[in-house]
C-alpha cells in the first residue's frame, strides 16, 4: 500500500513538474521544419509542416495525465453507467468537434496540412482538460506562466529600443531589421520606419496577444498581488515594488508590440477592473497613467499607428477588409463541409493564382476562418461546443460571473481582430491554457 502511493505521489509530482516547465517555455518557439512551400522564391508560412519543442513535451504530459487520472479517479467494481450531465456533453461536443476536424482530411486540398492542424486543435483540448483537472494548483501555474514571460519581455523592450532582433534558431529566433522589407514596422513620412516588438515570437501580434491574455488573466485572478509562495499575498496598501514593477514590465512590453487588438484588450480590463475592484483600483490607476507616459514619449508613432494616415497603414487595414469579401468567396465554394482545416490559404491560391506570394495570408477574423475551411457543419459544432462550454462556465460555484464576461468579450475581441489564436501552434496552446486556467479558477 505504501509503495503504491508513493508510486501516484512520484507520478503526479512528476506531472506538476513537466507542465510547470512548459508554462515556463510556453514562449520559445523552437521548432523543427519538415516541409517548406516556396512560391517564386517565396516560403509561404502557412503551407509549412513543423513540430515544436514545447509540444514533445505536451504529448509526455497528456500521456502521464492519462495515467494519473485513471489511477485517481477509476472506481472499481462499479457497472458502466451512461449518465447525462453538462461536463460530459460539454466533453461529447469536444471529441466530436474534434473528430470532424480529423474527417475534413479527406477532401481537404492538402491532407498534411489538415491532419496538422487538426492535430493541434486537439493538443489545445488536451492542455484545457491538463489544466482543468489535473493536479497543478491555479496559483501554480499562473506563477510559472508569469515567470516565463519575464525573459520574453525584456527582449522585446531590447528589440524596440534597439530596432533589430537577433537569430538563434535553439529558441526560434529570427533576425528582423527595420530597414529590410518584411520586417513588421510602422511606416509613416514623419517618423520613418520603427520596428514593432517580436519578443521571442514570430509576429508582434502574437506577442501582444500573449501578453494582453498574461495581465488580463493575472490581474482578475490576483488583483492584490502576486502569489510568491503558497498563499502568501502582498498587499495593495504596501504597493509592492515587485508587483508594479513585473507590471509595468509587461506594459512596457505589450506598448511596444504596437498590436491594435491587444491594445484595446489590455486597455478595457485595466479600466474596467480599476472601476470594479476598489482594492486594486490604486495599483491599475498607477499603471494606466504609465501607459499614458508611454503614448506621450512616442505619441508621433502611436498617432500613426492608430489614425493609420500612412500609406503603408491604409494598406495593411485595405488587405483587411479586403480579405472578409475573400473568405466568403471561399466559403461559397464548399459551403457545406468546408475547404478542409488549414486549407484557407491553399483555396485562396486556387481561387487566384496570380497573386504575390506574400498575399496568400488567411482572414483577420476567425469565425469567418472556421466558416471557409469547416463550413457549415463544422460552424454547428462549433457552436455546439461553445454553448456547452458556457454552460459549463455557468455551473461554476463562484457568484463574479460578471468577470467570465469580460473575458470572454475580451477573448473575442482578438478572435475578431486577427487569426493567430487558431492558425498558429502557439496560439491555440495560449487558447487551451487561458480557457483551462479559467474555468479551474472559477471551480476551485
């Protein structure tokens, strides 16, 4: 009897510490490519077939979960029963959302890349149900999640005020020089070019999201500090050198990835958590008034960022909108089923094959996303499993459903703006583990 428990002891510590580890290098984008697709010399990202380090470790994980939940939770001598309740519907719209995503290989234009993204949708499921129901404690996670972004923020912060970024290809580091094309810069007449922070990520709208989704989560979830160990809290009346400092760390950060939509998430939280929450309200004012320090240091950027009175700003909010009437055309060429999962950009080739190989980008909107390569089928279930998500979000025992609300507002927001939370590894994993530290939040 000892050695067994010893034997789920040593398996759930195990567990607890490889997910903690990748929490911690969630970030690192070091991945290994084993298909690249160049278009007139072009390498078009999203026709790549990869696989990151981080995900090795997410499938060890999901192994060791398995094991550690059977051991926990199996009830022996019982007879199966099929009973019908909100998590286990909520569990049934999953697999079979899943199962569909796995089904649209088989008249998807590119198998490989269908069985890819399908693939990663499910490792997003798995971190949400790891997160949700395993053994790793909400502060926990949310430390590790906290001390890993640190790095990435002080990179970023170096790469803005020094307008370059540097290669490693160990951590997934490309070099970006603002004077080269295809470097994310803002562009204006008055101001020149001014490259936007990456951090340790691909884009800047990533980073910004990751960082937007990091401080909406950490200040609802502990908006009078910072959990350094156990329960142990620092007080807003102390003003914690520590808390206002990794804040403004992440500010600092998130400004300079100059991304719009995480912006005006970042901005609607802040506010309106500094309204709601008296407790916290001194600290969010603090660090609002900071933001606002920074759009008056580089005010002339920030104008042209958000006015868009450049030509190259025009441009990129023209390729936008331009890109919405593209998804439909898309949509109305498999309406039912769909062009197959990652195949949007494949169908916008075919639908015009004469186009700039860097055009060939998917839909800033990823309900319109999922409409073109999952159809209308895919869209049903899609929404099958989102009402019985909020059903499950509903059941919940805490009474502040009003925060679940903003962060799903907020969540959807970003979904609206852009695509990066569905069509890349990273973002998706933020997905899975944003949503399953939530809902474990709200059911502790």
């Amino acid at each position: 009897m000892f050695s067994l428990r010893l034997g789920k002891l040593s398996l759930e510590n195990s567990l607890k510490f490889l997910l903690s580890t990748f929490l911690f290098l969630l970030p690192w984008q070091t991945v290994y490519i084993f298909r690249e697709v160049f278009l007139a010399g072009t390498k078009i990202e999203y026709w790549t077939l990869n696989f990151y380090g981080t995900e090795i470790l997410l499938w060890i994980i999901a192994c060791l979960f398995i094991v550690w939940y059977w051991e926990k939770f199996k009830i022996q001598n019982s007879k199966f029963k099929i009973v019908f309740s909100k998590d286990r519907v909520f569990i049934f719209s999953v697999l079979l959302f899943i199962l569909y995503f796995l089904l649209s290989t088989l008249w998807a234009i590119d198998k490989s890349l269908a069985l890819q993204q399908s693939v990663r949708v499910m490792e997003a499921m798995l971190l949400f149900f790891i997160l949700f129901l395993g053994p790793l404690k909400f502060k926990e996670a949310v430390k590790y999640i906290l001390l890993g972004s640190l790095v990435p923020a002080v990179l970023g912060i170096g790469q803005f005020l020094l307008q370059t970024t540097f290669a490693f290809k160990w951590l997934g580091l490309a070099e970006h020089i603002s004077s080269e094309p295809g470097a994310s810069v803002i562009v204006g007449e008055n101001i020149g070019r001014w490259l936007r922070a990456y951090g340790s990520f691909n884009h800047p709208n990533i980073f910004g999201g990751y960082l937007a989704l990091l401080i909406m989560g950490f200040q609802i979830s502990y908006p009078q500090g910072i959990p350094l160990r156990g329960d142990f809290r620092l007080q807003n009346k102390k003003l914690s050198v520590w808390l206002f400092f990794t804040s403004s760390l992440l500010i600092t950060a998130l400004f300079f990835t100059f991304s719009r939509s995480a912006w005006i998430v970042a901005v609607l939280v802040l506010i309106f958590i500094a309204i709601y929450k008296k407790q916290s309200r001194k600290i969010l004012l603090l660090l609002i008034a900071y933001g606002l320090l920074l759009t008056a240091l580089f005010f002339p950027i920030v104008q042209t960022r958000i006015l868009g009175n450049s030509s190259h700003e025009v441009a990129s909010v023209t390729e936008r909108v331009s890109g919405y009437g593209e998804a439909l055309e898309i949509f109305k060429t498999s309406p039912w089923l769909g062009v197959g999962a990652g195949n949007y950009t494949l169908a916008v080739y075919n639908l015009n094959s004469n186009s700039p190989a860097w055009t060939y980008q998917p839909v800033h909107n990823v309900g319109l996303l999922l409409l073109a390569e999952l159809g209308i089928v895919g869209i049903a279930l899609c929404l099958f499993v989102l009402v019985n998500f909020l059903m499950l979000l509903l059941i919940s025992p805490k009474k502040e459903k009003v925060y679940v609300g903003l962060l799903l507002i907020a969540y959807c927001l970003l979904l609206s703006f852009d695509h990066y939370l569905y069509t890349s590894y990273i973002g998706l994993a933020l997905s899975g583990v944003y949503w399953g530290l939530i809902v474990r939040d709200l059911h502790s």
